[in-house]
C-alpha cells in the first residue's frame, strides 16, 4: 500500500509541512502536513500513522537492531527549547542564483549533516527555505518525525507536526521524480496541491521510497544531503513514540541551521 506524506495529528503520525498550525488535536487531523506514511487517503493514513501496517512494521525493524541502537547512541539529550506559536510570515519574494551553490548545515544532538538546495529545478521551494534559515526560523527546532526505514521529518516551529510559517509555496516537482536514500522534500496536507510547502521538511532514509512505499510524486523536493548521511540514519534509527513511526527518543533539536552561498 502506497505511503503518502498527507495529514495527521501528532498522535497518530506527527505530520509535517501544513502552511500553518491546527487549533486542535481534531483540526490538525485535517489540516497538518506529513511525512511518508501508510494509506494513501486521510483515512488510510489514521490507521497507518502507529506505525502498525506490514511495510512500516517490517522496516522499523532497522530502528531496533544492533546497528540501529549503534548509531541512535550518536544522539545526546538535550533540553528542548519552548515551541513557538502559530507563524504569520509572508512568502519572500527573492530569487536564488540558479548558477550558485547553496549549502546549508544543520547542526543536531545527534550530530551534523549539509544538504545542498535545488535551486535549478525548484527555484521557488529552495528560495523559500532559504529566507527562512536566514531569518533563523529553523533554530531550536525539532525532527517532530522519525517513520523507521522511511522518513524523518522535521521544521515545526510548533513542534505539533500542523504548524509552518504562515504562507504556501506551490511547485510540482516533475513527474519522474525518485524519492530515494537523502532526499530531502517538503511534507504537505492531503488537501492542498501537488508541490504545496511550508517550513516542514523530510529526508527519505529509505533506498528508494517511490519503489518500495510507493511515495508519488506530488512533494516538492528541496534538495538533497551531500554530507553527514550517517547522522540522519542515527536519527532515522532512534526509537519512537509511537513505534516505529512517532516522536524520536531523544528529541532531536536543530540547534542550528545556516546557508552557505558559493
């Protein structure tokens, strides 16, 4: 059954990437942005988001071998800062120099990785979250998300998988697009339109997410992860509340999170 990344609240799935945050645990079934998960219906994704279906319960099993509890031992406790409000940010207007290079770094308790935008092929996604890293936005954050063997998610400065910055950017990514092993891609609500973002994102730790969740391409892609893969594995690794799909254990915090221009 495919996975999809669409709404859910955060005790059933932790979404990811809604353009804004749900009044309540009800509003946010309907409204908050996901993650890859089970069942490609609001429906479907209810009874999925524990993490319960065959295909996620056969690869949280990852999470919990040997290897896995290796590589969450990377991942300190931290103290969680206090979630922000509801965000009322509205949609820059800058452009990215598609001939340019942009690396942004993000540093973690577990440990840091650099993902590098796509500016070529997204111009509108990737101009959007860079604003967004330069005005701090992402600082103290969360990974809300860890869907074992599949996704982490994270970028909810609510902390509660519905909220993001205020405003949507729409741009479909192409329609052969492969979710594979480092990825990275925004998380949407089942309601809005292929491409739709926010500020909530997710990096694919399967080795191809399109071929064995079945994930469609209807999430706009950001960029992808040039270093530090193993840092997003240990946090792809952590054990989770629910099991294998739910918030990690520890919390993983973005402490920081910078661009870089070249």
């Amino acid at each position: 059954m495919p996975r999809a990344l669409i709404a859910a609240a955060l005790v059933v799935v932790l979404a990811g990437c809604g353009s804004s945050a749900g009044s309540s645990s009800t509003a946010r079934r309907s409204s908050s942005a996901t993650a890859p998960q089970s069942g490609s219906s609001a429906a479907a994704s209810s009874s999925a988001a524990a993490g319960s279906s065959a295909a996620a319960g056969s690869s949280a099993a990852a999470g919990s071998s040997a290897a896995g509890g290796s590589l969450a031992s990377r991942c300190r406790s931290v103290a969680v800062p206090a979630p922000n409000g509801p965000q009322h940010l509205s949609a820059p207007t800058l452009k990215l120099d598609p001939s340019r290079t942009y690396t942004v770094t993000i540093v973690t308790n577990c440990g840091t990785f650099a993902l590098t935008l796509d500016v070529k092929d997204s111009p509108k996604t990737s101009a959007s979250f860079y604003a967004l890293v330069k005005r701090g936005f992402f600082d103290g954050v969360t990974f809300h998300r860890v869907a074992a063997g599949f996704v982490i998610q994270g970028g909810d400065p609510t902390g509660t998988g519905a909220g993001g910055p205020g405003y949507t950017v729409v741009e479909p990514p192409p329609s052969n697009t492969q979710y594979v092993q480092g990825t990275v891609a925004m998380a949407k609500t089942e309601a809005q339109p292929a491409g739709a973002s926010g500020s909530q994102f997710f990096i694919v730790t399967a080795a191809n997410a399109t071929q064995s969740a079945g994930l469609t391409p209807v999430y706009a892609l950001l960029g992808k992860v040039v270093s530090g893969q193993r840092v997003v594995d240990a946090i792809g690794s952590l054990p989770t509340n629910p099991p294998g799909d739910g918030m990690p254990t520890p919390a993983v915090v973005m402490s920081s999170v910078t661009v870089r221009e070249t």
